[in-house]
C-alpha cells in the first residue's frame, strides 16, 4: 500500500479564547467535508462527553481527519485537533500545538480580543506554527465592528487587516475561503516515510479489549497493523494490534505514515506506562544483538533511533483530598484516578492516610490540578463515569513552611497544617494576573482590586476601547472566585491570564471548623492573621445557608488554636407529632413533644455527619 504523498497533508488546529466558537467552526469543517452525513450532524459535534454538551465547553481536545477534494482534481487530507479555549485545560492546547505545523487563531467579533487569545497564541508561536487569523460571529455585528476587531488582530500579530479573514461558523460565511486558505499557507509535514518509524503521543484512551489507545502524530517512517512496537523512554514492548485515524470516531486503517495523525492500539493495558510525550517506534528498528525481553536496560546503549522532545508536564497549582466514602471501593477508586490520568496528564494524585480515630485509618489521594473548574470536572466524571461517591477537603495551595528545627517542606493540605508554635516561616505562591477589560470598567475593577488586597502594577490601552491591566496577587486568593467577581463587576466583558511568579513570606493561621461540636478536616481554610475574625464568621454564616438540615440542630464553629471564634445553627427538620391529636387535654401535646426532644437528643449524641461534595463546591464559589 503506497503511503499519502505528505504534500497532500495539513495538519492544524483551532485555537481561541473560551466560547469563541471553536467547536462550532469544526462542525462546519466536517460538514464541508462530508466526513459525518448531515443528518447525523448535531451541533459540537466533537464533543462527546456529556459534561462538555451540558456547560456548552470543551474539555478534551479531539482529532478527526477530513478529505477535501479541491476543484475535484486534488484530495487532501486534512487533520484537525479542536482544543479547549479555558485556562485550566491549557495542557491540552500545548499538547494539541505540538502535533501540528498551523493554528487557525478565532476571535469573537463581538468580545474581540481576550486573554486566553493572547495566551494561545504565545503557545503556537512557541511551536513556530503558521498562525491563521480569523474574526468569527460576523453575523452578530456591524461592518464597522468587524473592521475594528480585524484591526485589533492584524496589530497583534504586526500583520496588514486584510489578511484577517471574516467568517461566521453558525451560519457557514466564509467557511470555504477560510479551508483555502488552510492549504495555501499551512505547509505540509516534513518527514521521509521511509526512515525508521517514529511517532510522539499527544493523547491517549483506555481501551479494555486491546490495551491503551494512543493518539499519534507520525513524524517519520510507516507502520502497519500488527507490527511490534517499541516505548523508548519507558523501554516496554507492545503491537500494534490495530491502527487507524480518527471520524472522529476510531476508523481502523492498515498504515499510518510520516506527517498523518493516527492511533495505536498498544497491547498495553497498564496506564502509567504509556505516557503522553513518549516517542514509538518499531522493534525492528533497534540494531541489537541482545533479547528485549531479557536485557531491556542494555536497548539504550545501541537504539540508533532518537527520542523525541515530548512535552514538559505542568505543574499542579490547586490541590484537594479525595475520599472514598465507602471504604471497600478504595482500589475503584485508584484505578479510575489512573484512566483520568492517562487521558488528562495535569491531574495528579499520591496516595495518603488521615487519622480517624486512635485505631482507625482513611486512605484516599491527594490530587493535583490546574484550577477549580478543573477540579468540578474530575469529581464530575468520577461520579459518572465510574460511579463513584466521594468526600472532597477544601481545595487549597501549596505553601512553603519552615518548622522551629530550620526544616523547609512544601504542604498542599489545610490537614498538614502544623501547630503554630513549630513554624517559624511560611511562604504563599504569588500570581501575576494580567486582565483585558474595556475602559469603562476599570473603577469596577479597581474596587475589587481593594476587597482582595491585590498589588497593582500597571495599565496600559490595549486598544481604542480595552485596557490591559496587570496586578498581583496571593494565588490563594485567586481560587477564592476571583474570576466569577471580575465577571460580575464588567458585566461579563473581562477576560483573564495568570501565571506563578514565585513564593512571599505570609502571616498565615488555619481556622478550624466543628460541625456539632466534631472538627472536619475537610472544611479548614488557610487565612492571613488579621483576617481570622471576618473569615471565621463568613464561613459559618455561608455553611448556615448551605448545609443539608438534620433531624436535629447541629452546631457550626469556627476554631482557631482551640478558641471558638464565630458559631451558628442549622435549625432541625421537625416533624409534627401532635397532627393525629384532636382535642384533648395539653398535657398530651406536652408528652409527645418532649419525647420528640429526648429522640432528637439522643440522636445528636450519636449521628455521625458527613459533609457533602457539593458543600464544599458551594463554599468555594462563595
């Protein structure tokens, strides 16, 4: 079977902000393409989890293959890999950059240029990608704002206006123009077919049949179904028990080639062996005299094939602890956090114990993530997918502590929070945040900058109506619903970017929470000395409004070192015991009343309470 000429190949991508219309431009691409029928087309059509159908985002990216036949003389195979647009799934975009040589760079007329735009772009041009600008939604907005915006992009990336292309995805304008100009300026992929096979993992699946699927961009050689397979970096052999490209569905095919995006199904069934960034290729192209299966330590020395450079892997910036609450479904619960892994690599997770009782201990994991939205979608997905109930802590940061003996260690978990008389310094991480806002809305913005103590930096004009402001802040309380505030005071119109900048002394104390006179770990908060009585009060006054009712009162305190700094009550679920009374003496009323009181007594004295996910959720956003 004779390989696909690569000049006949374009592999690219679609990146943008959050909601710019990046899913819907893909529907399109499919539909002129004729790759999914019409009547089968719905709308995000790449979208298929229904977490990302249901908050209208995307959460994976997804690759698919497109053949376009141009003026019916020439086919081109077209490979696309839609992206997610928020900052947490930011990972996927670099990973999805890596595997292509051109990004298609859309721009919501009407919101014009935002933050996550400029950070997408920064990564594609990382990459050395031919970057193609496109303003979309042009069927929302005037000719005159239109023009505006295509100046904005064109002085971005110091290019004449013209070259901005104007489509609108919903309606198809300019859709074919735009798939022109993917062929005209996207080169095709380097790489000789007939050198030895190397392919680098951009994206992987779990597949319980034929071991791990893994998503490919084939930089050089072929490889065909059944040929055995080689992991450099992990030194593991596998087979290519079948190969194929994507509809976006898996379409099995004899032979992936140099330039094509494809995947592999490994034979392999463990996940944390088949990582994201490592580099395949065929065992028959290892020049060695020794047994893989007996002496793999000894393959490094005489492999002529080299690795390729994979990905850096970020670091995680929120964590919390994960539980499972029932004990039995532990080992559940480690196997489906190694699926999401192998599909997500920025979520993170170590195993830990926490102290229940003198005799008792709760094993669960400690994970790591990119932010909250991200952490809402693991507990998501782990609900649903493998139906799984969990008790969640607070998420918090990582900090920096010095104990009283000049030891310095890193603590993720409100839980590790040390005795305040052992710590003789702490450090917080910093966030240096940078904001898109139109003019009008910079006082709003200022105000917000005061309630959260954020150290302004500068502002400078953006554009004729957008200012960019960048400021910093402790990133603690960045996760506090920073981002929900900003929206609210710019009635949506501000767009946000931040980054870690380095870790600052902090005056910082752990309140305590007691639920009914219990403490629960899972509600403690990390907050600056002088702040303990405003937070303390804020959080039992939110836990009051928020907390599932009980047949009994339950108290809710907040402690710090022992002494009870703020205290309300959840009022009881009462049922009315003297409903089947008719008449009669009080005293009858009376006894049933007070029996109802010794149950309710009894009960609170033995109940155990345990604190809902979704709790927790609440209190973050919050």
């Amino acid at each position: 079977m004779i390989p696909k000429d690569p000049s006949f190949i374009r592999n690219f991508t679609i990146i943008s902000h959050i909601d710019h219309g990046k899913s819907t431009l893909a529907d399109r691409f499919l539909e002129l393409t004729n790759t999914v029928p019409k009547e089968k087309l719905v709308e995000q059509y790449l979208d298929k989890m229904a977490l990302e159908r249901e908050r209208g985002i995307t959460i994976k990216m997804h690759p698919c293959r497109l053949t376009y036949k141009l003026n019916d003389l020439r086919t081109y195979q077209l490979n696309l890999i839609d992206t997610p647009g928020h900052v947490d799934f930011s990972y996927e975009v670099s990973r999805a950059l890596a595997a292509v040589e051109g990004a298609i760079l859309l721009v919501d007329v009407t919101k014009g240029i935002q933050a996550q735009t400029i950070a997408n772009l920064e990564l594609a041009k990382k990459e050395n990608l031919v970057i193609i600008p496109v303003v979309n939604k042009i069927d929302l907005a005037t000719k005159e704002r239109i023009i505006k915006v295509q100046e904005e992009i064109a002085n971005l990336l110091s290019r004449n206006p013209l070259e901005v292309l104007a489509i609108s995805a919903k309606k198809g304008i300019g859709i074919k123009e735009l798939t022109l100009k993917i062929l005209g300026k996207i080169p095709p992929p380097s790489g000789n077919f007939q050198a030895p096979f190397r392919a680098l993992i951009f994206d992987s699946k779990y597949d319980p049949f034929q071991g791990i699927a893994a998503y490919v961009r084939v930089i050089e050689g072929n490889l065909q179904k059944g040929e055995e397979i080689y992991l450099l970096r992990k030194k593991i052999k596998g087979i290519a028990k079948e190969i194929g490209y994507f509809l976006p569905e898996f379409a099995p095919y004899p032979r992936l080639s140099a330039g094509e995006i494809g995947y592999i199904k490994t034979g392999i069934r463990e996940p944390e062996k088949v990582r994201v960034g490592e580099t395949i290729i065929k065992t028959s192209d290892i020049h060695s005299s020794f047994n893989l299966a007996v002496r793999p330590k000894e393959i490094s020395k005489v492999i002529e094939v080299k690795p390729l450079p994979g990905y850096k892997e970020p670091e995680p910036v929120v964590f919390t602890s994960l539980f499972p609450q029932e004990p039995t479904t532990f080992e559940d619960l480690r196997g489906a956090l190694e699926e999401l892994h192998l599909s997500d690599p920025s979520f993170t997770f170590k195993e830990i114990q926490r102290m229940v009782t003198k005799s008792q201990v709760y094993r669960g994991f400690q994970g790591g993530f990119l932010g909250l939205l991200h952490i809402e979608i693991i507990l998501e997905r782990l609900k649903r997918e493998f139906l799984l109930s969990l008790f969640i802590a607070r998420p918090t940061v990582s900090y920096q502590i010095v104990d009283d003996r000049n030891r310095e260690y890193a603590i993720s978990s409100a839980q590790d929070w040390p005795e305040s008389s052992s710590i003789q310094k702490i450090k917080e991480p910093w966030a240096k945040v940078e904001i898109l806002s139109p003019q009008k809305y910079f006082n709003n913005i200022f105000k917000l900058f005061q309630l959260f103590k954020i150290n302004f930096i500068s502002s400078k004009s953006f554009s004729k109506e957008k200012l960019k402001i960048e400021c910093e802040m402790p990133f603690r309380k960045l996760i506090e619903n920073f981002y929900d505030k900003l929206k609210s005071v710019s009635e949506g119109f501000v767009s946000m970017s931040f980054k870690i900048e380095d870790y600052r002394p902090a005056d910082l104390v752990k309140i305590d929470i007691l639920i009914a006179k219990k403490k629960e770990p899972s509600l403690s908060k990390i907050v600056e000395k002088n702040d303990v009585q405003k937070e303390g009060r804020k959080i039992v006054e939110k836990l009051k409004e928020i907390f599932p009712k009980q047949l009994f009162p339950v108290a809710i305190q907040a402690a710090v070192g022992g002494k009870i700094i703020a205290r309300e009550t959840v009022k009881a679920l009462r049922k009315d015991v003297t409903a089947p009374l008719y008449g009669g003496d009080i005293t009858r009323k009376m006894k049933l009343l007070q029996k109802q009181k010794r149950g309710k007594e009894k009960l609170e004295e033995k109940a155990k309470i345990a604190i809902p996910t979704e709790v927790i959720i609440k209190l973050l956003k919050e």
